[in-house]
C-alpha cells in the first residue's frame, strides 16, 4: 500500500520504509521557519494528494521537536498516544503555516529515535506500531466524536486553507521581501543583490566548521522563513539544493557521494544522500543568485522530489 508524507509545508508520496527515514531525518532535524526544529508530521494511506485537506486521511500523527529529543506519537483512529518516557516539558511546534501549536508535556513522552521507528513501523506494515500506548487524554474528543458520527471533519474548529493557496499569497509578496543568508551557526546577511548573495555565498561556503570540512547547511529567504537550503561540501565539490516549499530538489549530476555537513553551533552533522546531492558548485551559486535577485527558483536546472 502506497503512503504520503504531510507536514507544514510538504504533501508528498512515500516509496517505502527507507524513504519514511530520509523525510523523517532530513525534515525533523532542519530549522523551520519560526528559528527552530518543532513541527507535526502527518503519515496516512495515499488516498489523494490532491486533496484540499489531505491531512484529514492522516493514522499516524507526530509531532516532534529534536532539539529537543522528543517527541509525541499519537495514532489517530483511537485518540491513543505512545508513552516511552517521563513528562518533561511541553513542545512548541509548527503544525501549518499558522501560529505555533503546543504540544503538552503529558503527551511528549517519546524519543525522537522511537518516533523515527514508529514512522518506518507505520510505513512497512500500514498498522499501529507496537509501541505501549494510553488511551485518548482528551486532547481531540470533541473532534474524535464528531468525525466517528459524521464521517467528516469537524466544524466547530479552525481548520488552515488548502497548501496551495497559501504557496500562491506566499507569491504575491515576494518582491516585497527582504531576503538573508542564514549561515549553520544562525547568524544572519542580508542579501544585497544577486551578484552580491552569490559571493557571500561562495565565501560562507569555503568556511572551515569545527569538524574539520567545509561541509554545511546554507538557509536563504526572509528573515525567520527560509525558502531555500544548500548543503554544500566544497571538497567535494558538490551541493544538495533543496526549495523548501515544495521540498524539491535541484538536479544536474548523476547522484554521488553523501555529503557530512554541520546543521547548527552546537557542531552536530547530518548525513545528505548522494542522490540529492547532484549540483555543482557553480550551478549552486547561480541558483543562490537567481533566487535573491527574483524571489524565484533557477528553472534551467530540473527539481524533483525525489
């Protein structure tokens, strides 16, 4: 059985449990637009991505935030959450495009590495994980009812439109925007011109980080809502070039060598796959340039979600 991926900004097929892993490693670990890595990832049968409300097919809910190292896994047939560990704190994530949601503490009660199998567990069987589990808190009764009733989704809540139309006013205001460089270790550019946002980034590029490489993650966009991520290694000359807002990938090169670049100050790395890595330095400035001269992504390479 065929599933799809959904988080704040992403609808997007699933081929299989290694392809759960990847989504779940590379989404969960990246800053999202409010400055950190909280956020809701929906997992459901692949029922119709065209779907104004595509969430509303979603059995396997969680939310998760790695920094810190929790999160909550609830399946949402029953209402039941995954109870791992002690309560420790509350999450702030982004669950849409909207205001932050909070996750209570009660309910963040897994690991993020549990969570990660949870997912892989959802994808290759299409069942519950068999994790220990506690029934409904009471977080979505009203709801839950009113679902299991009516067979559609509840009216008396705030339900967020349909992920197009807010990519389409996302468009309307883009020559509005001021745009920066946002280096792996959180400070901030901002971008003059075009020529100038490809210097800077060829110069940030060539930075040696603590680990020894010049491996590292590059955010672009307004300040606080990056559009457009480079992992790039100079040594080897390649870069993984990703729109964040469809979760597309720039393609040039056959796939290559994964890529080890540092995420954050605190000198934690990530593993990219070679198979998204597949961009050239060269081209990887063009599309740097491009995208602060226009707001827009380079279209004379191929994107893909793949």
């Amino acid at each position: 059985m065929p599933f799809i991926y959904i988080d704040y900004c992403s609808v997007e097929a699933l081929h299989g449990p290694d392809d759960a892993a990847q989504h779940f490693d590379i989404r969960s670990e990246s800053l999202k637009p409010h400055g950190g890595t909280g956020m809701t990832i929906w997992l459901c049968p692949n029922l119709d991505v065209d779907s104004a409300d595509p969430r509303s097919g979603a059995e396997l809910r969680i939310d998760i935030d790695a920094q810190a190292g929790r999160a909550a896994v609830t399946w949402i047939p029953d209402g039941s959450h995954a109870v791992e560990l002690s309560p420790a704190g509350p999450l702030e994530v982004l669950e849409t495009e909207g205001p932050l949601v909070t996750i209570p503490a009660e309910l963040a009660v897994v690991s993020v590495g549990t969570a990660r199998q949870a997912a892989i567990a959802y994808i290759t069987t299409g069942s519950k994980p068999a994790l220990t589990w506690a029934a409904a808190t009471g977080r979505f009764p009203a709801a839950v009812v009113e679902y299991l009733s009516a067979g559609k989704r509840p009216a008396n809540l705030r339900w967020s439109p349909p992920q197009q139309d807010m990519l389409d006013r996302s468009d309307e205001i883009h020559s509005q925007v001021t745009r920066v460089m946002t280096h792996f270790h959180g400070q901030e550019e901002v971008l003059p011109d075009g020529e100038a946002a490809g210097d800077l980034f060829v110069e940030q590029a060539g930075y040696i980080t603590a680990t020894g490489t010049s491996g590292q993650r590059i955010w672009f966009g307004p300040p606080g809502s990056p559009e457009l991520r480079v992992d790039v290694d100079v040594d080897a000359g390649r870069a993984a070039v990703c729109w964040e807002r469809d979760e597309t990938y720039a393609v040039e090169l056959p796939p290559g060598p994964d890529l080890i670049v540092s995420i954050d100050a605190d000198g934690r790395t990530l593993s990219v796959p070679g198979s998204k890595a597949r961009v050239s330095l060269q081209s990887a400035r063009r599309i740097v340039t491009v995208y602060a001269t226009s707001g827009a992504r380079d279209d004379r390479v191929a994107w893909t979600a793949k």
